[in-house]
C-alpha cells in the first residue's frame, strides 16, 4: 500500500481530514474530553497492536528509568582523545607509506 507514505498526496488528505476532526472535537467537546479520548485510543491502539506488551512496556522503562544495578561507564576524555589522534596519525602513516610505495614503484 503506497498510499500510505510521505509525499503522497492520499496520505496528504487522510492526515488532513484526521487533524480537521480532531480540531471539531476540540471545538465539540473541549481540549481535556478529546485529549481523554485520545489517550483512550492510544491505549486501545496498544493493547490490540503490540503482541509483546510486557517486553514492550519493560524496554520502554528502561530507557526512561534505567536500572541501578547496571554499572555505568565513565568516559575519559583524554584517553578518547589520544585514540583519536592516534588513530589519524596511524591513517596519515599508512597514506605516506602507500604514496612512498607508488612512487618508489614508479
């Protein structure tokens, strides 16, 4: 189904006429009853959508709270820094010895 990806101008009108109903229902029934019914649906959407809700609810907490348990690395810049230089010193040297090679080659 095509019709339902960016840039189509279906996919336009479906979320166009989703957003004019829901600026009627903020009109209709107030900001707090249409965010209530909105929430609703998400938990609607959840329950029938996801297969693994206990994993899905576990993995969404751990990114928002994560476990104490769990030992955080510190990062130590310098020595961040110094691989990083490293590394482009090793990437210079490989390409002034590959160039030395070619022209000795040559």
């Amino acid at each position: 189904m095509n019709h339902f990806k960016k840039g189509n101008p279906i996919f336009g009108l479906l979320l166009g006429g989703c957003f004019f109903l829901l600026g009627g229902l903020v009109m209709w029934i107030g900001f707090w009853k249409t965010l209530l019914l909105a929430a609703l649906f998400a938990l609607g959407y959840f329950i029938g959508a996801v297969s693994d809700k206990a994993g899905f609810v576990k993995g969404a907490v751990d990114r928002v709270v994560p476990d104490k348990n769990r030992k955080e690395e510190t990062i130590d810049f310098r020595k961040e820094i110094e691989k990083a230089q490293d590394a482009q010193f090793a990437q210079e040297t490989r390409e002034d010895v590959t160039k030395e090679y070619s022209e000795d080659k040559e």
